[in-house]
C-alpha cells in the first residue's frame, strides 16, 4: 500500500501541489524520541503525525507543548527537519506552546487546525510555503508572527481568528481583506520585507489602534 503525502500545497486547499511526494510506509522512519518522519532527499526530511493506528496518537493529539527539531538522526545520518505535514497538529486542543525553528520551509495544508489553546504562534522566516485552512478553529490565538519574506497572506492560508489582539507581518504582499472584520485586533506590525498591502487588508478592524509600517 501507498501513502500518498499533499504536504507542499500553498494555495487553495483543494489545489494539486507542484510537488506532491507519494511514499510507502516503509518510508517512514522513527526516531529515538519516537517521532516519525519521511526522508525528502539526501538532507532533509519531512515530520507527520501519527495515524490512528499508531500507540500513541492519543497522547499526540493531548500534548500541550512541542518544539520541532532543527535536526534529527536517522539511520546513522543527520537531517534537516524541513517540512511539517498535513494537519501536523490539527486537533491538538490542549496544545498550548509550539515552537517551529528556522530552516522550516514548507508547512501542510490545515497543520493548525482546531488548536484551540494556542496562544501565539512564530512562524519562521526560512518559511516558503503554508498549506490552506492553517489556523481553522485557533479560537484562543491572541498573537500571530509571521517572520517571513516569501510568503503572501491571503484569506487561504489566514482564516478568521476572532481573537487576534496582535499581528506581526514580514509578508511580501498582504492581499486585499485578509484581515478584515477582526474584531479584537488592536495592533499590527509590518516589518521590512513588506511590499504590497491589498484594498481593505484591515476593513472593518473596530479595535486597530496602532499600525506601524516599514
């Protein structure tokens, strides 16, 4: 049997990726601290979750705090950690802190969803891509980072979050009504790195108080 991977997607959700990888399950590899990953290529390697027939995806989905390992050792060698898989942490409700380092490029479609204790969130600059549907059901999230360069914030990737207080963005390009209608957003940050603010980016923001642009 075949195990087929949607984790490079970074448009609609029901968008084909560019570069879906279908593995085996003899592809997958566990670590020493019992996480599972799929090796990419030569250097890098890609972090799922566990299914539902694994012992412990019970306690995944109970966990309340994680740090994704910049690297991780695999049969004797050493990979980047370099991709996080669909719905890497979706339904993780008593997730309260998370940790993704940089050198993370690419994170899969729904990989927030239903995290309804995170409080904030870093999203690294070394990432390129953030898979559809993300932050669905983050109904504790109060400050949002997004460090990178690469990426475009559109209504895709950043759905309603009603209790957004504080937005820091490096996005190139915010598109138009993003983040409109948030009604407990009192502050954004844009940092360097942004270029294009689409028409009503921030409509209807009732709270907004500060906005402080590069």
């Amino acid at each position: 049997p075949s195990l087929t991977c949607l984790s490079f997607v970074s448009c609609d959700k029901n968008e084909k990726a560019d570069d879906v990888k279908e593995v085996s399950w003899s592809d997958v590899k566990r670590t020493s601290d019992g996480n599972r990953y799929i090796i990419l290529d030569n250097n890098s390697v890609m972090l799922i979750r566990p299914t539902l027939v694994d012992s412990d995806f019970d306690a995944w989905n109970n966990m309340t705090s994680y740090v994704v390992l910049e690297r991780v050792e695999i049969d004797g060698k050493m990979y980047a950690v370099t991709h996080l898989g669909d719905n890497i942490f979706g339904g993780c409700t008593s997730l309260r802190s998370l940790t993704i380092p940089e050198g993370v490029v690419n994170i899969g479609l729904e990989a927030f969803m239903e995290c309804s204790s995170l409080v904030s969130i870093t999203l690294p600059s070394s990432l390129e891509k953030l898979g559809g549907l993300s932050f669905v059901g983050c109904s504790s999230l109060t400050s949002l980072t997004v460090l990178s360069k690469k990426l475009n914030a559109s209504l895709v990737n950043f759905q309603k979050l009603d209790h957004l207080t504080s937005l820091t963005l490096c996005c190139h390009e915010i598109s138009g009504s993003t983040f409109s209608d948030y009604p407990e957003l009192t502050e954004v940050i844009l940092k360097d790195g942004v270029e294009i603010i689409g028409t009503g980016a921030f409509s209807g923001c009732k709270k907004l108080t500060l906005v402080d642009l590069p």
